[in-house]
C-alpha cells in the first residue's frame, strides 16, 4: 500500500508541475508577454497540455487508482488519502473519455480566442470574434457530447467547476435569486442615489497600488508566496501552493475600480495559500468549486471591503493618500458611494445587489449558445435586447456588451458564469457563520484587524481544498445547505440603513 501511495504521489506531482508550468506560461502571456509572442506561446501550452493529457490518461494511474480506491473506500470522509485518491479517480475517468487531439486543439484555440478577444476589443467590434467564439460553442458541445449521461449540455462543464450542480437546479436557484432580487432592485433605483462624483476624480496610478497592497497585506495574503502584478482582466492563478499570483487593473479615474480587484483577488489568493501542504501537486489543492472559490473573494471585495466598520478604519487612510481629490468627503459619504445601487452595463463594475441580474442574463445565453437556440452570429442583437428587458440599458457599444470581459474567449463555454451567483450566495452565508463564531469580528474589522475572520475562513474553508464538495462544505462550515436567504436578509439589511428605505 505504501509503496503504491509514494507512486501515485509521484504521477499526481508530474501532473501538477505541467499544470502549474502552464499556469506561469498563461499568467505571463496575460501580462507581460509581446504581442509577438501570441503564436509560439499558443504553441508551447498546447504541447504542455498534450503531455500533462497523456500522464492524467495513462493506464498505470487508472489501475493504481483503482486499487487503491478499493482499499480507501472505506474510510471516513475527511480522511487526506482518501480525498486524494477519490479525487484523482474522478480527473481520471474524465479525462480517458476526452482524445488528445481535442485537449491539444481547445488549449490551442483558447490562446487564439484570447488574441482575438484583445483585437476585437480595441476595434469595439464584436464580427472580429465572432468565428473565434463560434468555434468555442462548437468545441464546448463536443466536449459535452463525450459525457452523454449528462442531461444538458451545459451539465459536465457545470459538473466539472461546480460538483453537483446541474442547469436544472441553477435555473431554480437563479429564479428565486431573481424573484427576490427584482423589488429590491426597484426600490432602490427609485431612489436618488447619492453622490459619488469624487470617485472618479484623478487617482494616481501608484498611490492606489501602495494602498491596496497595504490593506491585502493586513488581511493576509502571504508576499512570500504570493505576489501581485497588472493585467486587462484581473485574476488570480496557483503556480504551487508557495507561489500564488493575482493581478489587478488601475482605472486612475475610478478608485473602487482597481482597489475592488485588488481585494477580491487576494480572497482567491489567501483560499489558495490556506490550503492544506499535504494537498500541494494533488487535485485537492484547489478550492471546492469555482462557486466557493468567488465566495471568497466576493467576501474580501464586498462585505469587508464595502462595509462600514472597513472603511472605519481605513477612511482617514485614504483621505490621507488622496487629501486633495477626498477634501470635504466624509466617512458616511464615502460609504454610501461606494455602495451606490444603479442598473450598470458592465458585470465587474455592478454593484452587489444588481450583480446577480448581469450572471443570470449571461448564464440564460450561455445555455442558449450551449443547445444551439442561439448561434453566436445573433449574439451581440440577443444581448442588448435582453440588458433592455431585464436592466432597462439600451445604447450599448460591443465593448460595454459581448465583449465586456474575457470569458467566453479564455476556454470552453457553460463551466463559469452561475460560479458569480453562488459566490455571492455563500459569501453571505458563510460570513453569517464566521460572525456567529467570532462576534468581535465587526469590531476588529474596524480596528483594521482582520485575523479573527481569516482564521475562520482558514480553519473551515481554505484548508479542506478540494476535500469536500461544495454541498458538504456548506454544511460543515455553517450547518446548513446553500440558501439564498442570508444573502437576501444581508442586502435588505444594509441597503435598507444605507438608504433610509425598508426593503
Ligand atoms: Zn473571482
């Protein structure tokens, strides 16, 4: 048994290392790599997913995991080997049932979407994508044509970032989410929104990174394994578990714009930092799902980063970095500007209340693009005629539309969008329970101490990884399934004081 643990280790370590040779490749080519590079480095990660596809695939690991998977079945579930092996197993049945010239074709044309995506954006014209994205559908409907015992064809993709999750029980999840959502929303832009004018005032570039690094720092992203760097479209990336980046983006004339990435990355960071050593090089050493991967940053972004007893303590801070663009603003201004309730364009820049209206358009088309109701050739017109309906925005450009950001031109369609929602769903939940726990944490938050919360979000979720699914780890962690409730209870509470409203 020891012997077959240490060779498993090994083929997981090799498997890992290429994965993480690809994530450095990727991170590069998104920030600091030449245009000139585009070809060859499209190239090199095709070639580095074809051998990391032959070791995942190779009939030795699926025999080791086999027996081994006999030999752990029974043993409880927070066993370490156990969550290993289980996990492995799964990779492994998938990835037998997907041929290598499909995994060397969707990483080459991924890196051929994201160059086209960067052109088409700089024209403001969707027609230059458009081929590119047609061929991401029909890549994604292949991939879900090798799991026929999926229902949709969105399911695998869902299955895959969001264990458990289908498109029938988001579709339920996103129509409470939104029957609920809609009032609120109602209300609140039928009110005078205060002023936030002195927000895009002129904020130099490097005073607003001193300040976002000072305050991740205090939360407790780890800069000796971790470091953060600038791209278009912010993100976070784990080379190993020692060296986890995130990137964010300056808009010198917006302030909450390139602090909010700031933030919100550095909660992927920290989950990633938190896990568990012994998961490192083994599929564990990621976190539950993409949904939960978002609760964690959506948790840094918005119910710290946007809460008052936050800005409590970093206000005179910033006031002090900005004397002249913040003269005259006060604490009470500031807050209730940053959480200014108004139907946007742009997803990123939405606030948390609407956000969730923006996912669900965007997951509504996406299960449309994935059946085959709705070619990419009608996508940009279905777009804006469904922000008319649902937001009331019209006068949308292709950049503020189906460009708006990356996805849908960094990899296959159907496995990302409903992982915003359920972020904001169980950040709402699992703060509940970290404030159940640790009631000091408001008071400590606007100390500017943020350990008690880190060490909450450390022991309950971060350093499970993987372990557990994201079903289990609600349970675990807060004792209750998913529900949208605390979130609901969460909007109602804040944006009812901070408006002078009941909600
Ligand atoms: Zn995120």
């Amino acid at each position: 048994m020891e012997a077959k643990v240490a060779e498993l280790r090994t083929r997981l370590q090799d498997i890992s290392d290429i994965g993480g040779a690809i994530s450095i490749l990727r991170w590069d080519q998104y920030s600091y790599m030449p245009k000139g590079g585009a070809a060859s480095r499209a190239r090199q990660v095709a070639a580095l997913a074809r051998i990391a596809h032959g070791l995942q695939t190779a009939p030795r690991l699926g025999e080791l995991l086999s027996e081994l998977a006999a030999e752990v079945a029974t043993r409880p579930a927070e066993d370490e080997l156990r969550g290993i092996v289980l996990e492995a197993k799964r990779d492994y049945d998938r990835g037998v049932r997907v041929p290598e010239r499909f995994v060397v074709e969707r990483s080459a044309h991924t890196a051929a979407a994201y160059e086209a995506w960067c052109g088409a954006r700089e024209a403001n014209d969707y027609r230059v994508a458009e081929p590119f994205l047609h061929r991401s559908v029909e890549l994604s409907r292949e991939y879900s044509s090798f799991f026929p015992e999926f229902k949709h064809p969105a399911d695998i993709h869902i299955d895959d970032s969001e264990p458990g999750m289908t498109a029938e029980l988001l579709r339920t999840l996103f129509a409470e989410l939104r029957a609920q959502l809609v009032p609120i929303v109602e209300t609140l832009c039928a009110c005078a929104p205060p002023a936030d004018d002195f927000l895009f005032r002129h904020f130099p570039s490097a005073d607003q990174v001193a300040f976002g690094l000072d305050v991740i720092r205090r939360f407790g992203f780890d800069f000796d394994r971790g470091r953060q760097d600038f791209s278009p479209h912010p993100y976070s990336t784990t080379i190993s578990l020692g060296d986890v980046r995130i990137t964010t983006n300056i808009n010198e004339h917006d302030l909450m714009d390139g602090l909010s990435s700031t933030l919100h990355e550095s909660g992927h960071g920290m989950y990633q930092q938190g896990i568990r050593p012994v998961f490192d090089g083994t599929p564990l050493s990621y976190g539950a799902s993409t949904g939960v991967h978002e609760s964690q940053a959506r948790l840094w972004e918005n119910l710290v980063g946007r809460s008052r007893e936050f800005w409590t303590y970093y206000f005179p801070k910033l006031a002090d970095t900005f004397p002249g663009q913040l003269g005259g603003v006060s604490l009470e201004q500031l807050v209730r500007a940053i959480n200014v309730v108004r139907r946007s364009k742009v997803r990123t820049n939405a606030d948390e209340v609407t956000y969730n209206l923006h996912v669900v358009i965007r997951f509504d088309l996406e299960l449309a693009l994935m059946t085959g109701e709705l070619s990419t050739a009608d996508l940009a017109e279905a777009w804006r005629e469904r922000y008319r309906a649902d937001l009331g925005i019209t006068d949308l450009t292709d950049k503020e539309a189906v460009l708006q950001d990356v996805h849908w031109y960094d990899g296959l369609l159907g496995g990302s969008f409903h992982g915003y929602a359920i972020g904001n769903v169980l950040a709402a939940q699992f703060f509940d329970a970290a404030l159940a726990a640790c009631p000091d944490i408001p008071a400590e938050i606007a100390a500017g101490r943020f350990a008690a919360l880190h060490g909450w979000l450390r022991d309950n979720i971060y350093q499970h990884g993987k372990m557990f699914t994201p079903a289990e780890l609600a349970m675990r962690a807060t004792g209750k399934p998913m529900s949208v409730e605390p979130f609901i209870r969460y909007l109602r509470a804040k944006y009812g004081r901070l408006y002078g409203v009941a909600l």
